[in-house]
C-alpha cells in the first residue's frame, strides 16, 4: 500500500499522482480524460418547428442522465487506475473531487476517506508538487 496519492479532477480531465522519491523525481502521473464536453447542454430555441412543452424537458431531462452516467463510467476508471493509499488528496475546481470523493466511498469502503481541497487549474508540474508538499490531517489520540 503507497503512503499517499493525490487526484486532480474536474468534469474533464483527471490527473493521479503517485508519489516516488524525495522529490517526486521518479513519480507515477497518470491522465483520464472524461470525454464529456464544456457546458454541453440542449440550445433552447434551435428547433423552430417544435412547440415548447413537455418534449423539451424529456429531451433535457435524458441529456442530463446521460451525462450523469458519462461522469460516473469516469469517475470508475479514475478510481480503477488509483491504488490503495494509507492517504487520498482530492483536489481540483468545481463539484468533480466531492463527486469522486462520494464515489470512492460507496465503492471502496475499505480505502481511506479522502481528503478534499479546494484548487484552480495546475499544470502536472504543480499538481506533483502539491502532492510532495500534501501533509494529511492526523487525527489526534486523547
């Protein structure tokens, strides 16, 4: 089992680091990319030849299902190509690290609870370096 991985995800793209050497020299970065696009969503008005009404909310009501089963066949590969860790950083803009954080809880209930941070766009080089730098919350004994 490594001491610690990190993650950097959003709704597109998923970096996992895992930690080799005293300066990350020698680390393992992998990339998943979620295949989903920016702001996808159904254009309101295109179809002129369509009254608004109910069709319009079944159509985004299954665009949304859809993306929601895209996002979670995502978040399993990202969770296929982590490995167990005796500490877990999740971190990354938006709502994907809480999301991801949720999912490794209901699938792996014998891993770790991650951690999750708040974190803007990073290159690799950042996101290693955050993970080197990454000292997980130690629960004090009484």
């Amino acid at each position: 089992m490594k001491e610690k991985i990190g993650v950097w995800i959003d709704h597109r793209k998923a970096w996992i680091v895992i930690p080799a050497g005293k300066k990350g020299v020698n680390s393992s970065i992998m990339q998943i990319e979620s295949g989903i696009e920016d702001h996808t969503h159904i254009a309101k008005g295109v179809r002129t030849d369509i009254t608004p009404g109910s069709n319009d909310r079944i159509s985004e009501d299954n665009h949304q299902r859809n993306i929601q089963e895209q996002l979670a066949r995502y978040y399993d590969r990202v969770i296929e190509n982590m490995t167990e860790a005796q500490y877990i950083l999740i971190f990354g803009p938006g709502q994907a690290k809480v999301e991801l954080k949720n999912r490794i809880k209901s699938q792996k209930p014998t891993w770790s609870t991650p951690e999750v941070e708040p974190a803007d766009r990073m290159t690799s080089h950042e996101i290693v370096a955050r993970i080197m730098q990454y000292q997980p919350y130690k629960t004090m004994t009484a």
